[in-house]
C-alpha cells in the first residue's frame, strides 16, 4: 500500500517536482549540518502531528550521526510546544524506527 507521499507524487508529479526544487533550495544552505535539519524537521514535525516524519527523519538523522539520546531529547522537548502528545504520540515508535534502522 502506498502512503500520501508516494501517492502525492504520482497524482501530481509536476507539483512535487517543484515542492521537491523548493526543499532543496531550503535545504542547501551550509549553516546548518544535514543531522542537525533532520532533528529539527523531527521537532516541527511532531509540533504538526506528522507520523511520516518517524520513517523518513529518524533513520536519515541516524545516517547523518544522530544519536538515539539525540532523538529523544528532540522529542523530549515537543513537551515545552505540545505537552505530552508530542511524547505519547511519537517516542515509542520512533525509538523502534531508530532500533531497527540499519545504516
């Protein structure tokens, strides 16, 4: 089964095209390393309540050298935004994704 990305992608190939040339263009700056963004799309991802962020930035970040104390303390933090949603909703399954993804 696809999920809405991959389906997104399909069904308007020539919007993502460019939603993909607009998230490059974000992401190319040097300031900051590739784990450091990918710890904090996890942030604003879990502030929006998007579980896609769990199989897709967890195991980019641990490929980038994020530790697993890293990602819990990003989620950790969503409690100061989101209270304990952020945690209930995304700590446990997004340790199992860290567990589990071979690099």
């Amino acid at each position: 089964m696809k999920n809405s990305l991959d389906l997104f992608q399909e069904e308007y190939a020539e919007i993502q095209a460019i939603y993909a040339k607009l998230i490059h263009a974000v992401t190319k700056s040097k300031a900051l390393d590739a784990k450091t963004k990918h710890l904090m799309y996890l942030a604003m991802k879990i502030i929006t309540n998007d579980k896609n962020a769990i199989t897709y930035h967890i195991p980019l970040a641990k490929k980038e050298g994020a530790s697993r104390d890293e990602i819990k303390e990003t989620i950790a933090l969503s409690i100061t935004v989101v209270g304990s949603k952020g945690i209930s909703s995304f700590l446990k399954e997004a340790l199992e994704t860290y567990d589990n993804h071979k690099i």
